[in-house]
C-alpha cells in the first residue's frame, strides 16, 4: 500500500495524516502533562479526532490508573536498603543538591525507592511544579472524550509491558536514567516552558535537535 506521511495543518503541531488507498490514519506526537493555559487544544487535533472511527493510545490508561497496578509499581520500585545503596554518592549528591533547588522531599519521593523510580519523580515534580498536570495532557483529554463518544479504544502495548520497561530496568541502566535526567534538567533549553513551545510552534526541527544532543550526553 502507498503511503503519503505529511503535516496535516498549522493549527495541529506534531500531527500526521497517514494516507492508503484502504484508510486514513492520523498520527499524534502527544503531550503527556500540560498546563491549563494550553486549553483549548489545537483545533486541527480535535477535526482529526472527529473524523477518527477509534483511537489508539500508548497503552491501557484505565488499568495504569488502578490502586492494584499503583501498588504493583510501587512494590516494584522499592528498595530494601535505599536509594544511596544502589547508586555512587557523587550522583546521590547531585541529586540531593537538585532537590534542594526544587524544593522536592528525598525522604519520601526518592531515598526509599529504585533509581529509575527516582528519575520518573523528578521529571513528574519538575512538570507539576511548573503547573502541567496529566489531567491536561493530550493523551488523558482524547481518552476520556472517546469514552464519552463511544469511540473504540485500542493501545499499542498491554501495561504490563509498558510498566516492565522500567520495573525490570537493569540497575546499572536505572542509574543511567536518573544521571541523565539530571542532565537533562541543568542543561540549556530543557524547561517544560521551552518543551512546550517546542510542540505549539510544530517545531520538529528543534525537536530533533533536541534528541541529538540527548543521544550525545547519553
């Protein structure tokens, strides 16, 4: 089947229409966690969602959202002798002093857990203190209204598949994780402001860009 994979308008950043001679499929690059000031969405997501006969998401946001898989996470990320057992007191210290700076409590977010649940915590906290939130994320927003619409709901992976990436995560990989997100962090660019204007203005280039100095750092 031939294929024509372009930008579908202006006023749907990071939004693709996958054209065959059977169907058409749109393709979103999502935003997780966004701010209420980013409310309304863009108008060419909504016109693509309308048309859409089912949407299909990263993975079962219904299950990740049950007490039962929470619990199993957490269970998952915890660690026996905490978090400084499992990682070299230089990257512990870099983390105690980002924390600091963010005003985040080690005690309860970080020292009792994994390395790679720590890494997730960061990122979370440095989104939710800039006031992006998931209930305002793209992802969260287009599942509940396809459940109000009757649309049929698909996911890519079950989430035990998508939680095992993380809580069967190799230590030293862990450890990888949590020093580049700190990386991340202290280095130019990288506010979830500049991420956000990244994905209004469409701006894929500067996306790109953005990655490459990611693979380049780790």
């Amino acid at each position: 089947m031939r294929q024509n994979l372009f930008t579908i308008a202006a006023d749907a950043p990071f939004l693709w229409q996958v054209k065959g001679a059977k169907a058409t499929h749109y393709l979103m690059g999502s935003m997780h966690l966004l701010p209420a000031s980013a409310q309304p969405l863009p108008a060419g997501l909504d016109r693509a969602y309308r048309q859409a006969q089912g949407v299909v998401f990263e993975t079962d946001f219904a299950t990740l959202a049950d007490p039962k898989t929470q619990l199993a996470m957490l269970d998952a990320a915890s660690a026996a002798q905490g978090l400084q057992a499992l990682i070299p007191p230089a990257l512990y210290a870099r983390l105690k002093q980002r924390a600091s700076a963010l005003q985040m409590p080690l005690d309860t977010s970080c020292d009792p857990y994994k390395a790679w649940f720590c890494a997730m915590t960061l990122e979370l906290f440095v989104f939710q203190k800039a006031g992006f939130t998931p209930d305002n994320g793209i992802d969260q927003q287009y599942y509940n209204r396809a459940l109000q619409d009757g649309k049929p709901i698909h996911w890519l992976e079950d989430p035990e598949a998508h939680l095992a990436l993380f809580t069967q995560m190799p230590p030293d990989m862990a450890q990888q994780y949590l020093a580049a997100t700190l990386d991340d962090q202290t280095s130019s660019g990288e506010s979830p402001a500049s991420l956000l204007r990244l994905w209004q203005s469409g701006d894929t280039a500067g996306l790109a860009k953005r990655v490459a100095e990611l693979k380049a750092r780790h």
